[in-house]
C-alpha cells in the first residue's frame, strides 16, 4: 500500500476538454508541450482552473443554512484576517489577501466556520474584488437577515504586480456594509477599530 495517495475528483471530460485548451496555448506561445517538463502540464493547469472555479457550482447561502441557529445574541460576530484567493476576471490573475466579515445577529446566528466557507465560494469564480465584497455582504444578509452586514477585502492583484503598471506594493481595499454598520457610525467605527487589531 502506498504511503501517500491523493484522491481528487474532477469531472474527466471537462478537465480533458480544458487540457487540449491548455496544450493549444503552450503551443501559441512557441512552447514545445510534447517536452518532458510539458507534458503533463496541461492536465495539471487544467484541474488547477477547475479548483479555482468551483465556486461556480456552489451555492453559499446553502452553507450558512446548514448550520443555522435560533440564539438571543445581539452583540457584533466577527471573522477576521480571512484568507482570500481568487482570479481576477480580466486577465485570469490571482489576487490574494484576507477578508473581514462581520454580522449583527437578529435571533439567528451561523456555525463561524460557515462564513469563510461562504467567502471561499465566491472566491473561487472568476471575480473582480468589488463585486466579491457586495457578494458577501448580500448572502450572509440575506440568508440571516441581522441587524446589519460588514465586509471589508484587502487584497493584492498580480494583474498589477506583475504586468501593466508594475507596482509591487500596491494594496486595495473594498468595503460593503448593510443596516446598522451603513446607519450607525458608532458600529461601523467599533468594526474597523476590531479589523484594526492585532489579532491572538
């Protein structure tokens, strides 16, 4: 028996219909993808896009129904420093960074691990950062109907960094919030003050 087996399911005729994609562009750019380093590459590149969008079948609002509880809780409920990875939609670059999400109960709260789960899938889709942001925001609000929604997303674009203007330090930063955290400065001032922290 193996000491290490990996077991990843993918659907086999879309990861060979990407693969034969894959091999056409290693072959556009002048590579040779018959080459020892290349042969299995397009196959790899392929199951890496199909992770990397498999959001698109997921439904979030499923994931925070899953673990959906009646509880008196009023008090804010943050998750932050949320790792983000995604793609960005106009040039299939990674952006990556961290999300902060927070909700005010109103007698229904959710498992905590759901909200990086609900994260995680619209990450995983073709994105831009803002709509990302709003994404978050909507489902948890609509799904749990609090008080109020905040998410903030700080991220990193390698379309950025790497081509076009080439700026490796540049950060952006999006915001999206709902009820109270929208109306209410004290509470929107109290969110960014706890995202401001230096955490355990």
């Amino acid at each position: 028996m193996p000491l290490y087996e990996r077991k990843d399911h993918y659907d086999g005729e879309a990861v060979a219909d990407l693969a034969a994609h894959y091999r056409s562009l290693l072959e556009g750019i002048g590579e040779d993808a018959d080459r020892e380093g290349l042969v299995k590459t397009p196959e790899r590149a392929a199951k890496a896009l199909a992770f990397l969008t498999q959001g698109m079948g997921q439904d979030p609002a499923a994931i925070l129904e899953s673990a959906m509880f009646e509880e008196e809780c009023e008090e804010m409920v943050l998750v932050r420093d949320i790792e983000v990875f995604s793609l960005c939609e106009h040039h299939m670059l990674p952006f990556l960074g961290k999300a902060h999400v927070a909700y005010l109960p109103q007698g229904r709260i959710t498992g905590l691990s759901k909200i990086p789960r609900v994260v995680d899938v619209f990450a995983r889709r073709l994105q831009v950062q803002e709509r990302l942001t709003r994404q978050v925001r909507d489902c948890i609000q609509e799904t749990l109907n609090p008080r109020g929604v905040a998410v903030v997303i700080e991220a990193r674009h390698l379309c950025m960094q790497m081509r076009g203007v080439e700026k490796q330090h540049s950060l952006t930063t999006t915001s999206a919030f709902t009820g109270a955290f929208l109306n209410d400065p004290k509470t929107r001032k109290e969110f960014m003050r706890l995202i401001d922290t230096k955490g355990v």
